[in-house]
C-alpha cells in the first residue's frame, strides 16, 4: 500500500465577474496541507470528491472549468451556499488522500 500525498483543488466563482467557476489554487502533500488550513482559516466549506480532484488538478491555475463539469461543480456550489449562506461567490476546497 502506497500512500499518495494529499491533493486539494480551490474552486471560485464571482457570478459578476467570471463566466464559469475557475481553479484558484491547488497542490499536493505541504502545499494541499496549507490550502486547507487557509480555508479552514476562513471558513471555507470543504468538501471531498476524489475522483472530481484529479480531474480538476489537471487544469491550470485561473483556468475556468470545462462545461462537462458544469453539473458536478454546481452542485458542490449549491452546498456552498447553503452551509454558508452566500449567494454571490463561493470556494470549495476538494480533497483527496491515496489508499
């Protein structure tokens, strides 16, 4: 068993600003570790999709996401703003660890 360092992906959207969700930060192992602690530093909702993380952490920083991903990243959006009660703008941090 290997274990594979942490990965996380940051996702925002500003629905004045940008056109779809993009990738404003990501990183794996101490980099991943710090993402995290920012996020719970501010209280940004987390929430874990592996499969979704690897799929995002191909993507450039500032790259908008693709429309296939669309749906999926709407629905982490939608927990977003329930947990935290903001309309217009929203980060999730997604996180994986290896088995």
């Amino acid at each position: 068993m290997i274990d594979r360092p942490k990965k996380v992906v940051a996702l925002g959207y500003q629905a004045d600003r940008d056109a779809a969700p993009r990738v404003i930060a990501k990183g794996a192992g101490e980099m991943a570790e710090r993402i995290l602690q920012l996020a719970r530093e501010h209280q940004i909702p987390l929430k874990e999709d592996p499969p979704l993380v690897e799929i995002l952490s191909a993507l450039d920083l500032h790259q908008e996401i693709p429309p296939e991903l669309y749906q999926v990243v709407a629905e982490i959006l939608a927990y977003v703003y329930r947990t935290t009660g903001r309309g217009n703008a929203g980060t999730t941090a997604n996180q994986q660890r290896g088995d």
